[in-house]
C-alpha cells in the first residue's frame, strides 16, 4: 500500500487520536476515583455516642505531653478508656513504666497490657521463665497479654517456625487463665495477602502498594495453617480469654467466625482495621453483630484521630455507599449497620468492662 503525503497525514492524526483515547482508557486502579454522584443522607461522625473503651490501641510514646494530647483526643472522640498494648517487645520494665506513667496522668482512663518475652526460646527453663515473666507483669500493672502475628510467620528457633499453639507458651495462657487476664491475639494478615496476585486478587491493590505484605511466594506457611494454629490454640486452653484481633482475618466469613465462637466461649472478637469488611455486607453484619453482640469489642489499632469518625459511622448510623478507611483494604464502598443502642453499649464499653478485671466502671451509662 502506498499512501499520498495527505493521507499519511491524516492516518498519523488518527493513530495519535487513538494512542489518546486508549490512554484515557486505561488509567490504573490507583488513578480510579469517581466522584459519587449518589445523594443520601450522610452522617459524618467525630464522636461515638457511647463512651467506648478501645482494646487495641499501641502508644509507644507514654511522656506526659504525649498522654495530654491522648486525652484531647480522647475527649473529643468520647474515648472512655485506652488500652494500651507493646506491639511486640514490650514486657517488665516497659509495662511497669507505661502503668506508672499512664496511672500519674489519669488513672481511670488509661490502662497497659504486656507482651510475650520469646527471647531463648530453646533454653529448658523458657515455659516457666516466660510465664514468670508475664505474672510479673500482671502484678506491675498488666491488664492483658497481647500477642502480635509476629508468632506464626516470624518467629524461628534451631527447628524452624515457632507454631502458634507451640507448647512452649502453654505456661503462658495458664497465667492469664489464672489471673483473668484476656490476650488480645493477632494471628496472620488477611487471606488475600496469601493469594496469588492477579486480577482476581481482592487485595491487589494492597499487593502492589505494600509489597512487603505479599504471603504467596514464600513457602514456610499457609493462611490456613496459621489460622488453624491458633483456632488449636484457642481449643486447648478454655479457661484462657481470647480477643481474636481484626476478626481473626474472617471479617469475609462471617458463618465461619461465628461457627468459631459458637464452638469455643473463651473466643471474642476485635474490629480493628476490618471496616471495609464490615461494611460491604450490612445486613449481615447487623446479624452478626445482634447473634454475637456479647463477644465483639471495639478496637481500632493503627492510631488515627480522623479514622474513628468512619467506626462510628460504620456501626451507628444507616448510611449508605460511603468511602471505606484503606481504598487498598478493599475497592468498594460501606454501608452503615445502624445497631440499637444496647448493642452498641456492649460493643463499646460493656464487653471491654467484662472482660477486663481492674477498669474502672465510672463514666459508662447503664
Ligand atoms: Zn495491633
């Protein structure tokens, strides 16, 4: 084919419309945000309606100036209690210098909970030093155990991966069974982390923007196999009170979690970081939380003043198709679960004043 100088032009205009359309066509996910064009009722909320206690909160900066803001924050948010927890690493004289710090600034609104010392885990005297450890910190001030997903996916001895229902630990649970303490757990990250990443993927978006989270190209274990774990581990030790954090990464399943908590009462659950999963299945999460409303507390933990306002909104109110926390926890929008006020007492502070020996009840309505 030859073309005539005129009609190379006018084909090179046309394939440079087209490189200009098709790029407009193509834009990335990242890029993707339609402006909604729905008009609903919207409640944006700043503060709870009840007070609430949160379970899962990590301050790691306890100075008197840090606490005042705390409870500015707190105030505003109408934050009764923060329970504040070591990540990981924070066990004897962390817990003792939070409690003390934490109880000179207010010592009905603040409380501390404390870690798991894993350090010479292979030594024969490890279950009884462990244990010791964590009576020591409950006699400093200790209200609960938390435990990071750092057991399970990154913790190794001479053998290889420590499980999470290692009997190394057993000594452990026992203390907090004795003692009341309840241990807030996470366990694992969510499924799709574990999952290939591919257009089928739910947390793709996720994948691409913290690669470091990507679970499938390592073979040490499986999301089954750590969830396994530490369901195995809640079997084992009734008389211990677990908080499954993050809804034990089952926010997607809601009749599997709920099969977990009807199977094992020593199991409850925390919401922390799962409003996306809440909040695309409204109705069924009303359900869930009207079946279970005696064994779900509130928790948030990344620390973000503005992000409460979407919890709150998210349980209290009935509004509907509203921009979720993470667009990478999910890339869809929330509906609100409108949960009656009893309900919402107990996942805001009731179930927090049960569960928890030592809180004090002062403040919280009837
Ligand atoms: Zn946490």
């Amino acid at each position: 084919m030859t073309f005539s100088h005129s009609n190379l032009r006018r084909f090179s205009c046309a394939l440079l419309a087209s490189v200009v359309v098709s790029s407009a066509q193509t834009i990335s996910i990242e890029e993707f945000e339609p402006k909604s064009t729905l008009r609903v009722s919207e409640h944006l909320l700043t503060r709870a309606k009840f007070p609430f206690i949160d379970v899962h909160n990590h301050q790691r900066d306890v100075t008197p100036g840090k606490l005042d803001q705390l409870i500015r924050d707190m105030d505003a948010l109408n934050m009764g209690i923060l329970i504040n927890s070591p990540v990981g690493g924070g066990s004897g004289k962390w817990v003792a210098d939070a409690h003390t710090a934490m109880k000179a600034r207010d010592a009905r609104r603040f409380a501390v909970m404390t870690n798991i010392d894993y350090t010479n885990l292979e030594d024969p005297g490890y279950p009884a030093r462990a244990a010791a450890q964590v009576e020591a910190d409950i006699k400093a001030g200790a209200i609960g155990l938390k435990v990071w997903k750092h057991l399970g996916m990154l913790l190794f001895d001479s053998k290889g991966r420590v499980p999470v229902d290692d009997p190394r630990f057993d000594a452990v649970w026992e203390v907090c069974a004795k003692y009341k303490i309840p241990v807030l757990i996470h366990t694992a990250d969510p499924w799709g982390l574990f999952q290939p990443m591919d257009k089928y993927n739910e947390r793709w978006l996720e994948l691409k923007l913290r690669a470091g989270r990507n679970q499938s190209n390592q073979h040490q274990f499986t999301w089954e196999q750590l969830i396994n774990e530490q369901h195995n581990l809640f079997a084992r030790h009734p008389n211990t009170l677990f908080i499954n954090a993050h809804l034990g990464w089952l926010g997607h399943d809601l009749g599997k979690l709920g099969e977990l908590l009807d199977r094992l009462p020593n199991v409850n659950v925390e919401i922390g970081a799962v409003t996306s999963e809440i909040g695309r299945q409204p109705r069924a999460s009303h359900r869930f939380f009207v079946k279970y409303q005696d064994r779900i507390l509130f928790g948030k933990d990344a620390y973000n003043v503005a992000e409460y306002g979407v919890y709150f909104r998210l349980l209290e109110t009935d509004d509907d198709y509203f921009d979720p926390i993470r667009k990478y926890h999910g890339i869809w929008k929330l509906y609100g679960l409108a949960l009656p006020d009893e309900v919402l007492k107990k996942v805001y502070y009731k179930n927090a004043l049960r569960l928890f020996p030592g809180l004090s009840s002062e403040g919280f309505p009837e």
